[in-house]
C-alpha cells in the first residue's frame, strides 16, 4: 500500500463522522476518469439515480437504484455498476455487472462532499471517487 493510502485511511479513520441524508443529497460526479464519465443523482427516500457516458459521451447506462448510510459509509444496493473508468466502447460487456452492491467510505474533502466506492477506493488514490456538485 503506498504512502497516500496509509495516509487516507489514517484520516478516514480520525476525521470519521456521521452525514445525514439531508447533506448527502445531490449530484456528484467522478474526480478524476479519463474513459468514462457519469453521475450519481442521491434523491430523498434513499433512491438514486445514475447516468453512465462513454468516452464518446453517448450515454451507455442509465439505472436507479436505492442507497443508505450509516455513520460515513454509503451502500449502494443492487443494481450498482462499479465504474473502474474502463473503456466502454472496446468493452460493452462490463455494463452488464450490475448484480453487485457498491461500498464507499464518505469525507469531506475542503469542504466538498466525497465518496470513493470499491475494494480498491483505499488504496488507491481517487480511484473511483465522487464529489458532489455545487
């Protein structure tokens, strides 16, 4: 694990809080892909709704679904697609792998809502995170 993921997990762990559904809800936006590009709309009642663009910015999924929280961890349920920022266009199979749920760790990043989601959020900078939109 490199040096920055120590550091992140250090500071998930002393800067945790708890979010209300309130703060959460919004849109957000990926931090840093480069193949892909989509939004994560969470709605009031723990529903969300998702938009997923290709390099191309055709839309290639679109999907709701439902989410919670406890304390800083969000789950999104089944359908969830893990976008690894994978390019879509050579593989539009990956689309398919909706069956799973998504877990992600919540901060505030100077002020900015965040959340990264997936088994490699933690150890790998910005790898598959999200800030919300002002």
């Amino acid at each position: 694990m490199k040096m920055t993921g120590i550091f992140f997990l250090i500071g998930l762990l002393l800067g945790s809080c708890s979010y209300t559904e309130k703060e959460l809800i919004g849109a957000y936006s990926p931090t840093e892909y480069k193949n892909t590009f989509d939004t994560i709309q969470l709605k009031k009642n723990n529903e969300y709704h998702r938009k997923v663009y290709d390099i191309n910015k055709k839309l290639v999924l679109e999907i709701d679904g439902k989410w919670s929280i406890e304390e800083d961890v969000i789950e999104f349920k089944s359908p969830y697609f893990l976008n690894l920022d994978r390019d879509l266009v050579q593989f539009p199979e990956l689309l398919q792998d909706t069956k799973s749920n998504g877990i992600g760790y919540i901060y505030s990043n100077n002020g900015t809502i965040e959340f990264c989601v997936g088994h490699l959020s933690a150890s790998l900078p910005n790898q598959n995170c999200y800030h919300k939109l002002k």
